[in-house]
C-alpha cells in the first residue's frame, strides 16, 4: 500500500499567541517534528498546506528535506476558512497513492507505530476510512483511502469533515492505539508545555 500524507498548517495561531509551526520541540520545529514521523512512517510524499506565514515555513522545509518527498500548495483565504477547505487543496495536490493520512500542524507528537497501526488496520478490513481510537474516541490522523478524494472535493454542506466522516460511516474502521500524542495540540501555550514535557521523554525520529 503507497500512502501519502497531508499536514495542515495554514492557521492564524491565534490562541497560541506564537506562530505554532515554528515552535521549538525537542531540539526542532513543531513543523519537521510532523513531517518527520509521517516520513519516518513510509510515508512516500507529503503535502504541506500552507497559509499564514507560509513562505517561512516552505524555505525552512525546502532546507531541511528531500524536496521529491514534500509537495508545497497554499490556502490563501487562511484567515476566512476552515479545516476541510485547507483539507481539499491539499487533496488537489495530492499524486495517486492508495490512501492519505491527514494531520493538524499542531499535532506533532503522533508515534510512528499509530501510523503503521492504522495502515494494517486498512490493509485487514479494506476500509475506506480508519482512525485511530483512544477509549473509544476517534483521534487523528485518520487514515483516508484515495477513493474518498471525489466525495470529499465535491462535499459544499455544513459541518467540515466531521460530515463528511458520516457519509462513510459504514466503512469506517478504527483500530486502538496506546499513544498520548494523538491526544494533544498546541492551540494554547499550556497545551504547548505539556507537549514540550512529553516529548522530552521521546527519541528523535
């Protein structure tokens, strides 16, 4: 199975008060953090969905990476849409893969293991659509096969992807997983500090 990722980063921070993607977080950026564990997950291409501050984010990446495995596209209505807008330009600029995991920015903490889990998990079942779980909670990244792409483009309702999620109810899979960081973001800054605290005791990728 190819899979692909998609991370979403073209939010304003505003209740962070700092510009998350830039955050230190055991020894680099909040943003490399993320793309490393897709990466290090075998992951073949990554598209960054960029929006505020973009441009920063992009030279710092082109730097620090194999551009073949990283694809750069932008939201420019970042300050006025939401999650599934950013979500289908990154599906737009996606190449064919058999499935896409899809990721906040703010969430860099993801074990590698969650990713390979929800692979198998897909794999196993033949699901259109499988997230991980935490006491019976859904968290992210789901991972989403690449036949979903049609539907989530054309989707013009209410309710971003959590509707869109409904339309595939019956297909969905869920496999449970033992990882805290699937729990945490850093929309605030105390969010922030319990995620620094934790990843101290990780391994860089």
């Amino acid at each position: 199975m190819e899979t692909h990722g998609i991370i979403l980063v073209a939010g304003l921070s505003s209740r962070m008060g700092e510009f998350k993607p830039l955050l230190k977080l055991n020894g680099k950026t909040m943003i490399e953090n993320s793309v490393d564990s897709m990466l290090h997950a075998g992951v073949n291409e990554v598209i960054i969905v960029l929006g505020y501050r973009g441009e920063e984010v992009e030279v710092l990446l082109r730097n620090k990476y194999d551009n073949s495995q990283l694809v750069f596209t932008h939201n420019l209505k970042y300050s006025e849409t939401d999650m599934l807008v950013s979500a289908k330009i990154g599906i737009t600029a996606l190449n064919t893969c058999d499935a896409f995991y899809l990721l906040p920015g703010d969430m860099p903490a993801i074990d590698i293991k969650t990713f390979l889990d929800v692979k198998e998990a897909m794999l196993k079942s033949n699901a259109m659509v499988v997230f991980p779980t935490i006491d019976g909670h859904r968290q992210h990244p789901p991972l989403i096969s690449y036949k979903c792409i049609n539907y989530i483009l054309q989707f013009e309702n209410e309710g971003g992807l959590r509707e869109v999620w409904k339309h595939f109810e019956n297909q969905i899979e869920t496999v449970s997983v033992d990882d805290y960081g699937c729990t945490i973001d850093a929309d605030t800054k105390a969010d922030y500090d319990k995620m620094v605290n934790y990843m101290k005791g990780k391994s860089n990728y």
